[in-house]
C-alpha cells in the first residue's frame, strides 16, 4: 500500500505489520501452509488497515478479534484462540 511518508496511514500499517511478523499463530501458518501463503499474509496486512480504517465508528475488540479469526480459519486453515 502506497501512503504518504509518515502519514497516519502509513504508520498504522507498519505497526500491523510488526504485530503480524511477530504473531506465531500467523508465522507457523505461513511456514506450513501453501504455496501461495506468504502472498496471503501481504494482503491479510492490507486487508487488515482497510478493514480497520472503514469500521472506525463502533469499532470494538470484539470485532477485531472476529476477523482475525475469520481470516485465519479461512485465508491459512488454522484455528487460533
């Protein structure tokens, strides 16, 4: 995703994509998953900051912890709690 240097944006997907390196549920996903799993996890990041930036009324942990399951379940078959 092309932002502007230093825009909240930009900043925002730099913390996701820290947060995501680091997530072992997400990083064993990517090592045992299919072929096209790390091109997944790039979008997972970018799919993550759109989701996010549309759903900034009302937004709750409850909903984010949602997707992230959907997304895993359904993006790299992997259950995670």
């Amino acid at each position: 995703m092309d932002f502007p240097d230093n825009s909240p944006e930009q900043c925002f997907y730099h913390i996701i994509d820290r947060i995501y390196s680091n997530w072992t549920g997400l990083v064993l996903a990517i090592a045992h998953g299919s072929s096209d799993s790390k091109e997944k996890s790039i979008w997972f990041r970018q799919a993550t900051l759109s989701w996010i930036l549309s759903n900034t009324k009302n937004l709750v942990t409850q909903d984010i912890e949602e997707m992230l399951e959907d997304v895993m379940n359904d993006e790299f078959d992997c259950l995670v709690e």
